[in-house]
C-alpha cells in the first residue's frame, strides 16, 4: 500500500515520491521541493494539485520559489539588518535593499541529506542541513531537520526542526503553490477559503508589515466564515490593491478551530485542511508572480496559484506583540504542518 521511489534528476538531484492508495506527494532533495501532490477529485481522478516548471533546470534558480523550503526566514526583513544582543548584522539584500526568503542561498536553494523511513501507518523522507556560521549574514551553525511524511489517512505532514551553536533567528515554512482545480484547469478564483483569524498583518509600499490590524470584522480579510479568493482581487481594500490586488499578507490565527485553514473548490470536489502549531501564515495568491514561464501544461500567470505559507513573521523584529523568531542555543525549534485532502462529497 505505502511506497516510496526515489529517480535520479538531471545527474544531480533526487525526487522522492511518497505514496499511498490514493495520492502520492513527490519533492526534491534540492530545496526539498515538492513537485508534485497528486490528490482525487470527487470522481476519483488523481491530479496535481501544486504548480511545478516543467523543466526541472528552473528549480536550479526558482525565481518563483516553486515548492520549496523556505529559511532561515521565510518573509522579508526590512534594510536586511538584524539585531542580535546588541550586535548588527547585514544579511543579503536580493531584493532592493531588502532580505527575502534567506537570501540568494536560502534553504530553497541548497542540498539537502536525506533518510527514507517507513512505518505501517505512514512513510517519509528526513532531509537535513547544517547551515554554516554567516550563511547569508545569519549568525550561528544551524542544524536543520525537515520531514516529509504521508500517512495512509491522506494527511501530509512536514515537520522541521532546528537548533543553533549561536543565539539567532530563524522561521520556516513550505511555498508551495496550491491549485485544487487539478492540472491547472483554472485559476484560483473561486477557491473557497476559511481561515481561522482576525487580525492581520498591514503592508507598506515594499511589502513589509509595519502595523497589527486588530480586526478584520467587515472587510476583504475576515475569512472566519469562509471566502472566495476573487472578493480580494476585486475590492477596493487599499491592502489589496497595494499587493497588486490580490493577499500577501500574514494572517495571526485566533486559536479558535483545529483547523487553521479549510481551502475548497467547488467544481473538482477537492478539499484541504491545514493545522499548524505555528501562529500564524502568510497567504500569497501570486498576484505578482513572474509571467511565462513554462509551468507543467501551461505558463505561469497571475492567481494560477495560492500559497499558505504558516510561519511566524519576521515582522516580530519590529512590532510589539508578535510571537517571536529568535532561536536560543538551548532551545530545538519544532514545528509541523499538516495537510489533509478530502473530496466534498463522493461521485460516481
Ligand atoms: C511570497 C510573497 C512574496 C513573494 C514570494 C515569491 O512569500 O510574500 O511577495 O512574491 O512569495
């Protein structure tokens, strides 16, 4: 019933697929990309359900982040400085005189060790990396354990952890790009999402939070009962519209439903649950992702995808309040992120 394959990559690489009798998830050891989760519709097809190049040389620079790992801080930091007990430090400005996602030798651009392990209710790939002193400007070795798990239940698990010789910061998260359609059929629009907050973060011009929304009651963001994507894409919301009217906004989840997100498309059936211990996400629905480029069936363009990106926000640099990304020298970062996929009602 479980199975794991591992293919060689253009002479370089491994992709590992992980499955079960009814889906399957397949990722790289590069990046730990994840390429491809093949998930049944209502009726019982297996599609892919995340956005993947079709060339798999375009994972080498990922300009759209594709799948992957994202660290040591996954986000942006404003001027790329960080302050760490009265030190300084100057991590890599790759975007204007900002940090994003760890810089251009980020977690999603590094390879990774791996361990293939199987139980009999699940089966999985441990990969590992040891991130040297300075990488990118960070402080601190970082040792970091990511695992892929799928159990036989459809759930999809990804835990990381993480620890360091050197007070330093550090959040993680996975960018895959999410399109329940199946095989890009459509756009995202008409994803229905519920997410399990209140209070955002609010963006300036280059994107990085500089204020807590307190309440989302009555506007673009309140997602609490459910959502389609496109009211953000349409509306009025400055917010949405600075982000190129769309979200790529972090959402601080109220702790109030085990699942921190339920993301469903009507037409295909599918539906995906998400539960977390981290506190919050990003949501980005590739309002400003790069055009052209030559996805599995098709180009990439705008809304072909959505991420949820659960981290904590680097934004806690700066603003009160925030759950915290520092990582002391006695403590193991430990979070994990669950997917479960389902179908709305079966059809024959
Ligand atoms: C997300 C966004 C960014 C960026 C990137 C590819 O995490 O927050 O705006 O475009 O992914």
């Amino acid at each position: 019933m479980l199975k794991i394959t591992k293919e060689k990559i253009n002479n370089k690489w491994y992709e590992f697929t992980l499955n079960s009798h009814s889906m399957s998830v397949s990722f790289l050891n590069f990046g730990g990309i994840i390429t491809k989760i093949l998930a049944p519709d209502k009726y019982g097809n297996k599609e892919n359900i995340v956005l993947c190049y079709q060339d798999y040389a375009h994972y080498e620079t990922n300009p759209l982040y594709l799948g992957a790992i994202i660290g040591r801080v996954a986000g942006r930091i404003k001027n790329a400085t960080i302050q760490i007990q009265n030190t300084e430090y100057e991590l890599d400005q790759n975007e204007s005189c900002h940090h994003l996602h760890g810089g251009k030798k980020g977690f999603h651009n590094v390879l990774w060790d791996f361990n293939t392990f199987q139980g009999e209710d699940g089966i999985g790939v441990t990969l590992t990396y040891t991130s040297p002193d300075g990488e990118s400007g960070y402080p601190g070795n970082v040792n970091v354990k990511v695992t892929y798990l799928l159990t036989i239940n459809n759930e999809f698990l990804i835990e990381y952890e993480a620890t360091t010789d050197k007070e330093t910061v550090l959040t993680l998260t996975n960018h895959s790009y999410f399109n329940l359609s199946g095989d890009l059929k459509k756009l995202v629009l008409d994803h229905e999402v519920t997410i399990d907050s209140s209070r955002i973060l609010k963006l300036d011009k280059d994107l990085i939070p500089f204020d807590i929304v307190e309440d989302v009651s009555e506007t673009e963001f309140d997602f609490r009962r459910g959502r389609l994507l496109q009211e953000g894409f349409v509306s009025n919301n400055e917010q949405n519209q600075l982000v190129g009217c769309g979200y790529d906004h972090y959402f601080l989840f109220d702790q109030q439903a085990a699942n921190k997100v339920i993301v469903a498309d009507n037409e295909s059936g599918r539906i995906m649950k998400i539960k977390t211990n981290q506190p919050g996400m990003v949501m980005y629905t590739a309002n400003t992702m790069q055009e052209g480029i030559m996805l599995n069936n098709l180009k990439s363009k705008k809304y072909l995808g959505v991420c949820f990106e659960t981290q904590a926000s680097p934004a806690s640099l700066w603003l009160n309040d925030l759950p915290s990304i520092t990582l002391l020298t006695n403590e193991t970062y430990k979070k994990q992120t669950i997917f479960s996929f389902d179908v709305i009602e079966k059809k024959k």
